[in-house]
C-alpha cells in the first residue's frame, strides 16, 4: 500500500497555504476557494475549509531520504520551531530503526519527517522541501478501532507486524518495507512530541489498491472503491 493523497480539513486555509507553499517551498498543483493540493514527493497533500468546524487537526509524516536526515533537520530549524519530549528534539525509533524530527503547523496539526534506514531511498542532491519522497504516515482516528481494522484488512490493508488489531494502541496497518502506513487510534491518545490528543476529524485517504478510506463529518467510517 502507498498514500496517493490525503485531503484534510482546516479552518486557516489562508495560513496554511502561506506556510506550505511561501515558507516550506511545497509546489502548488491546484486551488480554488475553498481548497488547495500541494506535491509532496509521489503522494498529494490537500487542505479544504469546505465545512470545516471544531478547529480540525490531523497527524501525518513524511518520508525523507535516509541519509540526510541530520541535513534535513538543520534546514528544516532554520523553517518552523522543533518540537521536543522530554527535552529532545528528535526521536530515535531504533526498533525500526529510523530517526524522526516534529514540528506544528499553523492549524496545529503534528507533521513528522522521518528518516527509515534500510527501507528510503538515499540521495545525492542537497536536502531542499523537493527532497520528500511521499506521505509517509496518516493518523485514522475513530471510535471503534476493531471493526475499522476489519474493513481495512478486508481492502489488503494490513496490520504491520501481522499482530492482532489493539483497540486500546496505534495500529499501523500497512507494509513495513514501504515505510508507509495508516496509523489507526482511538480518540484520546497523545500524539508524542505535542501536547495534543488524537480526535476524530473528517478526512479522506486515497491508496494505490482503488481504495479510499474516509472519515465523513459525522465521524462514520467507510471505505469507497
């Protein structure tokens, strides 16, 4: 499974357009009133105000070449302000192994840029916002975590580690060895290196399988061929 896009909600369209594509140096593809769509890598990012409520926030990470991650983290402090847990500014997930830097964005949402040795491609060029490959990781937050992860399954959408769906942890439903995945919550549950909880929030998350899988803005969750 690979992300081709995620369209995500947001009541400061106009600060977040200004953000991504003025400071960061995303490219724009496409926009109009209510949305806009910026390239990340492979994947495509989109933020709508279309019927935005509740100050809507998401989780989601990228993937960036796995050498240049020290190089990625010193561009990307000279950009945004770093967030930290328990006074470090970058998480070590030897067990992936990985290394990975956090930052908000104007709407609050927790953006990660992560380094996967092993698994990213490497590169040559100078680290710039070009140098992302793709989405990563997509926080999926929803009440009944079990019976998503059912559904998920039924679309070949699976459980990382072959592991049993928790509902009471994250379950990262994808494959290992693309380093991309669908992180599957219940509300509730902090997201590390913030201060925010997991909510749930209308979304939309498009796959290379056909599928896309939605969050609409009763919270019901579906998955549409």
């Amino acid at each position: 499974m690979r992300i081709k896009s995620i369209s995500l909600q947001t009541d400061h369209l106009k600060a977040l357009k200004e953000f991504y594509i003025n400071q960061l140096g995303f490219q724009l593809i496409t926009e109009n009133e209510e949305t806009f769509q910026i390239q990340t890598g492979t994947s495509i990012l989109e933020f709508t105000d279309r019927d935005a409520v509740r100050n809507p926030f998401y989780h989601f990470a990228f993937n960036i070449p796995a050498n240049q991650f020290r190089e990625a983290k010193s561009w990307l402090k000279n950009k945004v302000t770093l967030l930290t847990e328990d006074g470090e500014d970058e998480a070590n997930f030897s067990h992936l192994p990985a290394h990975a830097i956090y930052f908000e964005d104007p709407a609050g949402n927790i953006v990660e840029f992560i380094a996967r040795y092993g698994i990213n491609e490497e590169s040559s060029e100078p680290f710039t916002i070009n140098s992302i490959l793709n989405i990563s990781e997509i926080g999926l937050i929803v009440d009944d975590v079990l019976k998503a992860g059912e559904e998920l399954s039924k679309a070949h959408i699976f459980e990382r580690d072959n592991q049993p769906l928790n509902g009471e942890f994250l379950n990262f439903m994808g494959i290992r060895e693309l380093g991309v995945f669908i992180i599957l919550a219940h509300p509730g549950r902090r997201w590390i290196f913030s201060d925010r909880f997991s909510t749930i929030f209308p979304i939309k998350i498009s796959v290379d399988n056909g599928r896309t899988i939605v969050v609409n803005d009763k919270g019901n969750f579906m998955i549409k061929e």
